[in-house]
C-alpha cells in the first residue's frame, strides 16, 4: 500500500468515527436466557426480547406446541418469523409449560446451548374463555385447576427448572397485572391467578435469593395482545386513558423496556418486586379525570 493510500485510509477511518453515532450501552452484551411466552409480535415477550437482543442478549425461545397434525405448523411459524432473522436468537423450541417432560428438555437444551444463563423470562397465563367471561363464584372446578396450573404453578416449575443453570447475579421476572392487588370487573379468575402469582414471585425471591438470583414481576397496563384481547383489554384502554396520571395508556416499547431493565443489572439491587408499568394508574384512588366525565353526563 502507498504512503498515499494509507493516509486516505487514515482519513476515512477518522471520518466514520467522528460521524459515528455514539454507541450505545449495550446492558446485554455477555448474556443469555430463556424468553417464554412469545405468541406474535404484539406479544409482551417479544417487546422484552428485542430490547434484550438490541442490547447483545442471547436468547433462546419457545413457543406453544402445535397439534402434531396441523400441517400448517402456526405456532411456531408466527414465532419463528420473528426469531429466524436474529442473531441473538439461538433457539426456538416448542414448549407446553402444563408439560414436566416438555420443561425438562427445553433446559437441558438450554444447558446444552448456553451452559449456564443470566435472565429466565415467564410471560404466559391461559384461561379458558368461558370461565374468564362468567362471574368469579362461577369459575368451573377444572378451569380454575387449568388457569392456575398455566399462569401461576407454570412460574414455580421454570424458576426450579432453570436453578440449577442459573448464575448468580441472574434474574427472573414474570407478567403480571393490577387485578391481582385490586378488584377488577371483567378480569375475574385470572385476577385470582395474578394474585397467587404475585405471592409466588414473592416466596421464589426469596428462594433464590439464597442462589443470589432475583425474582420480580412487572405489572403492565392494558395492551394489545391475543391474551389482553381474551381479558377485555379494549374496555381497559379507553378507562385508562381518562384514569391513569399519564393520561394515555402504555406502549409496547415501554413495557420492553422495563422488562428488560428488571432483566438486566440495571437492577441488581430489587427483588421480591412488582414494578407498575401502567402510566400511574395503580396508584389513584379516585376515577381522577373520568369525574368530570360522570360529572357532564349526571348533570
Ligand atoms: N396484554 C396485557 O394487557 C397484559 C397486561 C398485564 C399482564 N399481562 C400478562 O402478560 C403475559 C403475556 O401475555 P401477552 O399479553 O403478551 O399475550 P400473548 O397471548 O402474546 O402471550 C401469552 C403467552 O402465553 C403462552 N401460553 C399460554 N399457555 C401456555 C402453556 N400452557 N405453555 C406455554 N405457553 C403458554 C401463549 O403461547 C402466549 O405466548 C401474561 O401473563 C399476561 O397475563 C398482559
């Protein structure tokens, strides 16, 4: 190379640096984890998952088993669309949480994949449709055993599941929601759920905080997805636009965010934790701005 050439090197390089964006903290960078709960990309898992995978996090997924004769494959299609252009994402395997041997195999391949893991993240709750639209003292025997099972037990056999891989210093975070602390109408069994979610997420804190791994929940507002729609999350959005301090209601890209901050070691000194993501809504007392509406129309 000539000395010319070098020297247009030299300048170019110093260019590209001078215009270069600053980069930014990459919170993830040297991480891995599992990310449980991805249906399609409205869901809260993969609001999470991309903050993470933005961030240098390895991830590995599952995804909800299909029917070995659906030829179509739709669960994991959606999913796999979503992960198969990630480089962070290593994996993505079916996994049916009410299943001992589906969670046994999807970490022994994530202890094959990763060796040990850094975040273990649980986004999933199921109840059927007929009990979650009928009034709480009606709850079906089984559907109440089914929601618990799925959304709430689901939470204790991955957080034991992933232990022994766990390292220390990792974390643990599940979804949850405001009908668990307070009544609220139309959420009926899968309130109860969320309350005996939140009870675990407190009692596995401390379990693990013995292993010096944190466990915490996030408690969204209304948003979006295949399972808000199934809890009446159109109702919840218009009530928390006129109630929530923000006045308006949260996105995706927030959720993600705080998702991934409880994740990271950004919060390394918080657990047994549930951090309101929700524009302030959980901490009225009164309907606030939805008075002078109920005021107008009693007038
Ligand atoms: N959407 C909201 O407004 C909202 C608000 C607060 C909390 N949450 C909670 O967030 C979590 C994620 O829900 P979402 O809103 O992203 O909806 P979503 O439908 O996108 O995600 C729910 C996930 O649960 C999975 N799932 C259900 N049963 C399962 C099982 N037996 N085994 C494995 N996976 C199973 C589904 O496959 C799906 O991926 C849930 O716990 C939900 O209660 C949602």
């Amino acid at each position: 190379m000539s000395v010319l050439e070098t020297a247009a090197m030299m300048f170019t390089a110093g260019q590209s640096n001078r215009t270069k964006p600053k980069r930014l903290k990459m919170q993830f960078e040297g991480k891995k984890g599992l990310i449980i709960g991805v249906a399609n990309d409205h869901s809260i898992a993969w609001a999470i998952a991309q903050e993470i995978l933005k961030q240098g996090g390895k991830c590995g997924f599952t995804h909800l088993p299909d029917r070995a004769d659906d030829e179509k494959q739709r669960n994991r299609r959606r999913v796999a669309k979503l992960t198969d252009p990630e480089d962070g994402a290593e994996f993505l395997l079916p996994m049916d949480a009410n299943n001992d041997d589906d969670i046994r195999t999807i970490f022994e391949h994530t202890e094959k994949t990763f060796g040990k893991i850094d975040f273990l993240l649980h986004s999933i709750a199921f109840a059927d449709r007929d009990d979650l639209g009928r009034e709480t003292m009606h709850t079906s025997r089984s559907g109440f055993k089914l929601a618990m099972e799925s959304s709430v037990f689901s939470l204790l056999a991955v957080t034991a599941a992933a232990e022994p891989i766990m390292n220390p210093g990792g974390s643990v975070l599940t979804m949850t929601y405001y009908g668990g602390e307070k009544c609220v109408p139309g959420y009926n069994v899968m309130g109860v759920c969320k309350a005996a979610l939140d009870a675990s997420m407190r009692y596995l804190a401390f379990d693990m905080g013995a292993r010096g791994v944190r466990v915490n929940a996030l408690s969204a507002g209304p948003i979006r997805t295949l399972a808000g729609r199934a809890a009446g999350v159109e109702e919840m959005l218009t009530m928390y636009e006129h109630m929530a301090p923000m006045g308006r209601n949260v996105t995706h890209e927030e959720v993600g965010k705080s998702g991934a901050f409880l994740l990271s070691d950004a919060s390394s000194g918080i657990s047994g934790e549930i951090l309101h993501v929700d524009g302030g809504y959980h901490a009225m007392g009164s309907p606030g701005r939805l008075l002078d509406e109920i005021k107008k129309q009693t007038k």
